[in-house]
C-alpha cells in the first residue's frame, strides 16, 4: 500500500513539474482595464466602456501584444500591451533537477503552446500620453518626496551615526534617494577618540530605486545604492615595537584617516500609510577600505587590534587598502509630503 502512494506521489509530482502551462492554465486570462479619464476600449473586438475603477475582460492567451484601440470624443489611439511567460510555465525548470527528461519533454511541449503565456492582471492607461502601468494608479497616492531616517543607526557597533535620506520620486517605477549621516564617535576595544582632538566624520550616499509592481515609491523594489564613508579623528592606540624580543608595547595618539567606499545590490519594501512611511531592506554590497596613520611617533610599529585584512573583517585599522563585503539590512522610516 505505500509502495503504491509512493508510486502515486512520484508520477503526480512529475506531472506536476512537466509541461505545466499546458496542464494548469486555461486558453484565456483576464485583463483588468482602467483608463485615467473616462474611454470606450476596443479588444478582440470586443468594447468595454473604461473608467478610473476598471472593467475586467477575458483575452486569449497569446505570444503576440494585445492590440487596444482606445476611443475618446475627440481623439483615436491605438496602443499594444505585450505578453510574458506565466508562472505556470517557469514551474517547468523548478522540475528539471528533479524529474530529468520527463520535464524537458514538457518544457518543448509548452516552448510551442500559446497558454504560456500571459498577459498583466491590471492594465491603467494613461489617455493624455497613451502609456500604460500594470497598476490602477487611481488606486494610489505617489507622493513625490520622502524624507527619512535610521532610527537605530547611532547604536551601530561598527559604524554609529545619526542618518537622514531625502527620497524623490522621478517617474511611475523610479525614484533616487540621497543620504547623508554625521558618524558619531566609534569607541572599540583598542581605538579612543580623544575628547578635545580634530575630527572630520561623516556619510553620504545615492540609491537608485526601481520598483516591481506598483508605481514609485510604493511597494517592492530593488535597487543600487553607492556610500562613501570619510572618518577622520584623533585617537590613541597601542602599538607593539617591530623586533622587539619582549613584545614591547607602548601607547601612541595619532590622526587616524578611514575612508570606505561601498557599493550595494538592495531589495526592500516601502509601505506608505497616511504619510508615514516604513521602509525595510536587505541586500549584498562590497567596500574597498583605505587606512591612513599620521602624525605617529614610529610608522613601521604595528597597531594592537582584533582586526585582520579577511574579506569578511572590517575591523582591521592598520594602515592600507582592503576589501570586504557589507550585509546591509535595516529599516527607515519617514514622513511623505
């Protein structure tokens, strides 16, 4: 008996993952049409009277764009909405490490099939300009500027500062978003600040935001963010007298110049509701770190830190250039006006 649900699951599960589009989707998908201004849309042959709420019509699947002639009172426009691969057919290489030959067979079989294809659940038509979004935009408020802040970057470990991001929107799916951030002083377990010496300490960055479903800045996006961190201060350190047979060490102040310069792959979600945005991301980035010591009594000496040159560490402030990886993730949040 469980060698026959096992049988059962294997061959169900394999049909599953071949030839997908074919099996699960049917020869037609809806179509939600909406329109900025009130417009008698012809599809198929079909015409439907368009509005800012939108009326749903069933479309045959097709690789070809949809043609839409679009009527006002005073004007004719025709525009094309164009089909992409479905889920259903995607499911198809989720199933190839799996099943092997039995999905690629399927994968040919749906490659010439029209129901792989889909076209947009929501289509809003801009009537003053003819473009179309895959949102009703009349069901959002894009606001056009955010301003932010990082509510617990000051008690960042490595890096406490106080940030603000000034957020503007540039068309329906982008917007660029610039930051700048005070570095407050960052006390470790062999590096001091001094109280009444020099420093030079701050952060600025760019990001460039893309966002997949809604209009900007609503919702997902991804997004490549550029920092540039310049920490200059006077400090104290230990120090460990090169040759020396006893591990002298001896304790030096010095002007200490940290400069980082980062580049990150972000994804993240924005949620505006009634102005007050949240905005939390992840992402993957690299930093190429450069170290300078002046005004040190001995420059061959080594500094005594916790640190190393790995591509993962940098706690390294030793005098040089590095490279590691960032892990950014957080959260801001703001005001939109």
């Amino acid at each position: 008996m469980k060698l026959h649900k096992l049988t059962f699951l294997l061959v169900g599960s394999a049909l599953l993952f071949s030839s997908c589009a074919s099996i699960l989707n049917s020869k037609t998908t809806s179509i939600n049409f909406a329109t900025s201004e009130p417009a008698r849309l012809v599809i198929e042959n079909d015409t439907i009277n368009s509005n800012k709420v939108g009326q749903n019509i069933e479309v045959a699947r097709n690789r070809v764009p949809l043609n839409v002639e679009i009527i006002q009172d005073d004007k004719t426009k025709n525009i094309d909405v164009y089909s992409r691969n479905s889920a259903a057919y995607y499911a198809n290489f989720v199933g190839i490490p799996l099943y092997g030959v039995p999905t690629l067979i399927g994968l040919v079989v749906d490659n010439k099939n029209p129901k792989r294809y889909a076209y947009p659940k929501t289509v809003f038509i801009d009537t003053d300009n003819y473009n179309y979004v895959t949102i009703n935009a009349n069901n959002l408020i894009s606001y056009k500027t955010i301003l932010k802040t990082r509510p617990f970057s000051a008690f960042n470990q490595n890096n406490p500062r106080i940030e603000m991001a000034l957020e503007t929107r540039k068309n329906e799916k982008w917007s660029t978003q610039f930051g700048g951030a005070y570095l407050l002083p960052n006390y470790n377990y062999y590096l001091n600040p001094l109280q009444e010496g020099a420093s030079t300490q701050y952060n600025v960055s760019v990001e460039q935001k893309y966002y997949l479903a809604n209009a900007a800045p609503n919702g997902f996006y991804t997004s490549v963010e550029g920092r540039f961190m310049n920490r200059e201060t006077d400090v104290s350190g230990k120090f460990l007298i090169l040759g020396s047979q006893n591990s002298d060490q001896y304790t030096d102040t010095f002007y200490l110049v940290h400069r980082d310069a980062t580049i990150n792959l972000k994804m993240g979600y924005q949620k505006i509701v009634n102005r007050l945005v949240l905005d939390a991301f992840i992402g993957l980035g690299v930093t190429n770190t450069n170290i300078s010591h002046l005004d040190r009594k001995e420059s061959s000496d080594i500094l005594l830190n916790y640190g190393s040159y790995g591509w993962f560490d940098n706690s390294n402030m030793n005098e040089g250039r590095s490279w590691n990886t960032k892990f950014p993730i957080g959260f801001q949040i703001g005001w939109a006006f």
